[in-house]
C-alpha cells in the first residue's frame, strides 16, 4: 500500500508539472482531396494540430548513422512535440527506398482508396485496399473514371477515408500498429471479424512487424493478453478486471478508479452484438499513448512538458524477462542490466548491431562450432548456469540424466 501511495504521489507531481497544450490553428490542412498533390516534406494537421501526417525516416537526427534508417514510411506522429513519436504508420512491410523518395506520392486513387504511389514505375507501395468506391462522373462530355473520397486526419490522431455524405470507409484505428490512442479501441468486430491487435516494430528503427502482440481474446472473457508472435500458445502476460486470480492487479487499475478529474485515462468496456472491445479516454491537454514495445512491455508512456521526454508512468510485465524468448537464443536474461540479456558462455551476439537496435531476435552463436565426432583434441564442455528458469514449455526425459557427468 505504501508503494501504490508513493506511485500515486509520483504521478500527482508529474501531472502538475507538465503544461497545458494551449489550443491553436494549424496553418497546414487536415484534409487530402482526390487530385491534390501529396510528396515527402508535406504534411496534414489535424483541426486542432496534435497530430501531423507525413512521410518520416525513423532515427533521422541520431549522430548515429547506425541508429538510422536508410527508408522512409507514412506516419502519424504527435506535432507539437519535438521528438516525433510514430503513433501509426502505414507502410510497415513495404519501406520506401531513398533513392525512390523524389518519385514517391501519396493521393486519393481513381478508385477512392488511399495509396502510395511510386510514379517512377507506377507501383503502388501502399493502399488502405477498399473497396466499391468508384463512381463515374460526366466533365465536358467526357467520361472520367473520379474519386468521391477524401483523408481526413482526426484531432484523435485517427486518419479516416470518407465517402462525400461523411460516411467512414475505413480509419487507421481499426489498422493500429504498436500504439493505442485515447479513443482508439482494441477488441475485435464480430460482424465483420476484423480483430485489432497491436503488434510491436521489429527494432527501434525499423516498424515492420515485430516479434510481440497484444488484443483482447475474443471470447467475452474480457482478457487482454500478450503473446509472442508465431507461438499463439505462448500468453506471457494477460490482464482482466474479472480475474484477479491470473496475475496482481497492477497500480494502473488502481489508478484508473480515480475520478474523472484527477485521472489521466478512464477505461471503457463494450461487449454488444457488434463488438467487444476496451478503449480509454484521457484529458486533451495530456498527450499519452499506450504501446507494445519492442521487447514485449506493454507502456504507457504520457509527455512531460517541462521535461521536454516521454515518461513510461506504468509498465507491464515489470520484469522484462517474462516475455517468451526475450532475448532470441542461447542467451540468458538476467533483468538486471540494460539490455538485460547476456549470451551463454561461448556465445557472442549474432548481430551486435541489431542488438543495440532492440532487435535481438537473432540471439547469439557458438564462437566455435560444436564438434559432434568425439575427438579427443575437442574442447567442448557442459557449462553450469546458476539462477535461472528454465524457458517456457520445457520437456521432461522420462530416463533424465542424475549427475552432470551422467549428462555429458
């Protein structure tokens, strides 16, 4: 209790020390019309300008070259805010090359979608793929093939398609890629069965689609679980007001009690014939978003104005060694060093680099490989490892060794 007294106390402060967003006109549109033209250093601001829609380069700025990207994607990042923070992003898998930055556009196509277009080789790198959009319209006699869409980029953060009565076609909300917004949701639709998960960037330069993922289970259970992708057996952490049996109530829960008025998100919790689906809300003047990082830690993280940073003011799992396979292959997480993995004794990292990256998903490998022929001169060795856990989903022998000498 003195713990949660201490972290409310620690939020409270951190609450009056960060400054209100004072409310302004952004001189940039909100909004992409069908023929408008779109190229990399253009921006769209939403209305009331937290948000701002743009082809960025992750890491550019570092004095790192290492720590850059060498492509471009589209993105949706927080515009007042110094340090751009990607809250979306759309070309994840289909990066776009330097040398194609000068023919690359983003337009409303014939056909009403969203795209991005290489012109350099009419190719479309990206699309938000709807469908049933396309109307034909008689100009001069002539019969032309014209969009009747248009983007929208929401206060919210949320990049909508809308049709000419207004109707939502398709939203970036329901595409989400590590991040959920206030007023964003993560469940699924069950008319439709689009399911909304939020997967986490491959490394911190990278956005493509990394190795941990959060959603709700879509069985009315009303849990929230975190898996490590390609092993859907494998939930490391889950979270569900019902169940208070499955893991401690972190402080978060205790925090999202508070009234309205002191409390920076306010969940909500919907399960009707449409959807099921958990979504939260938090003051306009508080910029905040919830994520899944790249090693599988769920944060939300709420900027400090006076500080000029983000602040992760809640992390779950804490231990960052509870996510499945945190630190790639023969390696050990220790949790106590950043990063907190080391390679076993006659490991090196496979990919150094990557690892400074966040990426460490290649682990490390023999620094010489394993003689199997049982020759006299080898000098392969069992060595003990004290103080760990075995990994998730061990086997027993059924005839196991007794001694270590009966193991070698």
């Amino acid at each position: 209790m003195a713990n949660l007294h201490m972290f409310l106390g620690l939020l409270l402060l951190l609450l009056l020390s960060m400054h209100t967003i004072p409310p302004s006109i952004a001189t940039e549109n909100d909004t992409l019309a069908p023929g408008q033209p779109f190229a990399v250093g253009d921006k769209l601001v939403s209305s009331n300008g937290k948000f701002a829609l743009g082809f960025f380069q992750p890491g550019a700025g570092n004095t790192s070259k290492s720590s850059t990207s060498p492509h471009w994607y589209l993105a949706i990042w927080f515009s007042k805010i110094h340090v751009i923070t990607p809250v979306w992003v759309a070309n994840r898998e289909t990066p776009i090359a330097g040398p194609d930055l000068r023919a690359t556009q983003l337009q409303i196509s014939e056909d009403g979608n969203l795209v991005v277009l290489n012109n350099a080789i009419q190719s479309v790198v990206w699309s938000t793929n709807i469908t049933n959009t396309r109307t034909n319209t008689n100009i001069s006699n002539t019969r032309t093939n014209t969009s009747n869409t248009r983007a929208i980029l929401l206060g919210s953060g949320n990049l909508v398609i809308e049709s000419l009565s207004s109707e939502v076609l398709w939203q970036s909300f329901d595409d989400p890629t590590d991040v959920l917004l206030p007023g964003a949701k993560i469940g699924w639709n069950k008319v439709t069965s689009l399911n909304r998960l939020g997967i986490s960037w491959k490394s911190r330069i990278d956005p493509g689609l990394g190795s941990f993922s959060v959603g709700l289970v879509t069985n009315g259970t009303r849990m929230v679980t975190a898996r490590r992708r390609g092993y859907p057996s494998e939930v490391y952490w889950w979270w569900s007001p019902d169940d208070h049996s499955s893991m401690q109530i972190p402080a978060i829960t205790k925090l999202l009690q508070m009234s309205p008025q002191t409390s920076m998100v306010v969940p909500e919790y919907v399960n009707n014939r449409e959807e099921e689906y958990y979504m939260y809300t938090s003051p306009d003047e508080i910029s905040s978003f919830l994520f899944m990082d790249v090693f599988g830690q769920a944060r939300l993280n709420v900027w400090s104005q006076d500080n000029q940073a983000w602040h992760s003011i809640y992390v779950n799992p804490a231990d960052p060694c509870t996510p499945y396979a945190a630190c790639g292959p023969f390696t050990v997480c220790t949790g106590s060093s950043h990063p907190p993995c080391e390679c076993m004794e006659s490991f090196s990292r496979t990919s150094p680099q990557d690892w400074e990256l966040g990426d460490r998903t290649e682990g490390c490998s023999r620094n010489t490989p394993l003689d199997c022929n049982g020759n006299r001169s080898s000098t392969d060795v069992f060595h003990p490892i004290a103080r760990v856990a075995l990994p998730y989903g061990p086997q027993s022998l059924q005839h196991a060794p007794a001694t270590r000498s009966e193991c070698e």
